[in-house]
C-alpha cells in the first residue's frame, strides 16, 4: 500500500512542479522570442527597399531643409548680391522718405479732379456743355533743375531738385467733337522766349479735331508751323480754360511728388521681392 502512495505522489510532483531545467528553457524562449520581435523591428526600419526614393543606403532620411538660414523664412537661399541689395535699398529707401517734400498726393488742383492709375494721372473738369481733361505719364519725366553746385568746403556736390515736366494732352469736349492739344515744357527754349518778350512755360506741339475716338487715320498740325498769331490765340484759349502758366506749374509739382511716391513704391516692392517678405 505504501508503495502505492509513493507512486502516486510521484508522479503528481512531476506534473505540477516544473523542474529547474524546465523553467530555464521557458525563460530562454522567451528572451528568444523578444530578441526576434526586435531584430525584425530594426530590419523593418533598416531595410534597403530600391522602389522608395526616400530610402537612401537603408535608412529612411527626411528632406533637407532649404528654408533660408539668415532667418527671412524664404523656401530658398539668399545670395550674397541679394543680400547687399536689399541692406542698399533699406538705406535708400529712408534717404528719399527724407527727401519727399508732398507726403500725400492731392486730390485736386485748382477747379481739376485728379485721378490716379499706374504712372497715368488724369485730370478732369466740366464747364457748361464742354468737359476738360488733361492727361499724362509720369514715367521717364524727371530731370534735374540745373547742374551740380560743386561747394570745395563740402564732402559731397549739392544737387539741385529733381522736377517731373511731363508733356500733357489738353482734350476740350462738346458733344462728339474733341479739340485736342499735344503741350510740354520748353525747356531750354526758356531763356529765348524771355529775351523775345514770351514767359510761357509750355507749348503747343500738336493741335488736331476728331469726331468720337481719335485714331491715326486724325489729321494734326504741328505747333511749330502754325500761324504766328493763330499760337498766341490758341495758348489764350488755354488759358481760358483754365491751363495757365500758374497752373502747369502746378501740374508740374503734382507730377513731382506723384513720380517720387512711385519710385519709393517701386523700391520699396523690390526690396520685398528679394527678401521675400
């Protein structure tokens, strides 16, 4: 009976208590199994898979920064030229803000509404059954008063101020028929109207008459071979109207002041475009 018992019990000691060997084999499955799970992980990160261009030698790389590094926030890389232009634009940009006698351009002179668009200004007015208007670009109309003052006690010449004396179209409308005048500055013609008795700071170019919209196909006759008398007569209809030597002046400041405000823009705009702001 006793042998039995013994039999039993060993038996039963051998299916519920794992032996030491037993339990050392688990444990090594186990580390087994992890150390696997792990090599696999490191294999999927690491494998060279041709048919992705992101991979490179077996490692995934992000795609390098090509933000600038002078921190402008650019998606590209300054060069030293841009670099040196934009620091020369700044300076000169505060030089003229400096110079500008008109901070802001008026919105009319004399009895004439002005209208702005691009380097065109437009100036209107309505007189009874005729409508006036003068037209010109500012662009290309600037040119220094007089020569350099040259001062020995001075770093640097003085330079005289730079005026826009654009040339202007004078259109007198009535109903479908447009009188119209072609004038600018005399300029250099100045000094010889003054010695002749003439103090007009501008004159006639062009004169011509066209029935709705004038197209190349308008007869024009010139101002310079117009009759003596016929001019003197046409430049006081001018003034009749409103376009006096007093008001070409003015139209002169306005040009001035618009072409400068332009300039500063354009620079301004420049300098935006290199910085990327």
């Amino acid at each position: 009976m006793n042998k039995i018992l013994t039999s039993v019990l060993r038996i039963s000691s051998k299916k519920c208590l794992p032996s030491p060997f037993s339990q050392a084999k688990a444990a090594n499955s186990v580390l087994d199994t992890t150390k696997r799970q792990l090599t696999r992980t490191l294999w999927h990160m690491c494998s060279t898979r041709n048919e992705d261009p992101q991979f490179v030698g077996g490692l995934k790389l992000k795609h390098p920064s090509n933000v600038c590094g002078c921190g402008c926030g650019m998606l590209r890389i300054h060069t030293k030229g841009e670099k040196e232009l934009v620091e020369f634009l700044s300076e000169e940009i505060a030089a003229e803000r400096k110079l500008q006698k008109i901070k802001t351009i008026p919105t009319q002179v004399d009895d004439f509404s002005v209208r702005l668009d691009g380097s065109e200004v437009t100036l209107t007015k309505k007189a009874g059954d005729e409508e006036i208007s003068i037209n010109f670009n500012v662009n290309h109309t600037v040119d220094a008063e007089a020569e350099a003052e040259i001062n020995p006690n001075m770093d640097k010449p003085e330079f005289a101020d730079m005026k826009s004396k654009p040339s202007f179209e004078v259109d007198i409308k009535r109903g479908s028929q447009t009188l119209s005048f072609s004038c600018s500055f005399t300029g250099a013609q100045s000094e010889q109207q003054s010695e002749e008795g003439y103090n007009d700071i501008f004159g006639i170019d062009e004169v011509t008459l066209f029935e709705g919209e004038w197209t190349e196909k308008t007869y024009a006759v010139s101002g310079d071979v117009l009759d003596g008398y016929l001019y003197d007569l046409l430049m006081n209809l001018l003034e009749e109207k409103g376009v006096s030597n007093e008001f070409v002046e003015k139209l002169s400041d306005l040009s001035t002041a618009y072409e400068h405000s332009s300039y500063i823009a354009m620079l301004e705009n420049v300098q935006k475009f290199l910085s990327g702001k």
